[in-house]
C-alpha cells in the first residue's frame, strides 16, 4: 500500500514537471536555423547575421543588390516581417 502512494507520488510529480518543461513560454517553437530559412524565403540573400532576442529573431539578409534588409522572425509563430513595418 505504502509503495502504491509512493509511485503514484512520484509519478505525478514527473508528470507535473515534464508538462511545465513542455508550456515553458520562455523556449521558442522556431528554431534559430528555421528562422534564418524562413527569412531567407521572404527576402532573398545572404544572411549576415541572427540574433536572438527574447522570444523573437533578428536577422540581417544582404540581397543581390547590396541592400542590407532586418528582418523580425517571431520565435513562437514563425510571422516574418521586415523591421520598420
């Protein structure tokens, strides 16, 4: 009986722990490479350079052109838009 509660403790402990690890808001859903594709698909070009910033992205894409574009790629969703829109 005493080794029944034990487990059945324990168990709910995991349990409680894995599905706070799993809905931790701080962890993105877009990983730092996904976000670069992502971008590299809505502006074309080299990218220079990925920041990470709280949940978001910041990413620079140099285009065929020279211009140098910022991109935000929201860490959660993986909404890309040019920085200034």
């Amino acid at each position: 009986m005493l080794r029944t509660k034990v487990l059945l403790i324990i168990t709910a402990l995991l349990f409680s722990a894995t599905t706070a690890a799993m809905t931790s808001p701080k962890r993105p859903a877009v990983t730092k490479e996904q976000a670069a594709t992502l971008a590299q698909q809505r502006y074309p070009g080299k990218i220079v350079k990925v920041q990470t910033e709280q949940q978001n992205y910041r990413i620079r894409v140099l285009q065929s052109d020279g211009r140098v574009v910022t991109v935000l790629v929201d860490g959660r969703s993986g909404q890309v838009q040019r920085e200034g829109n």
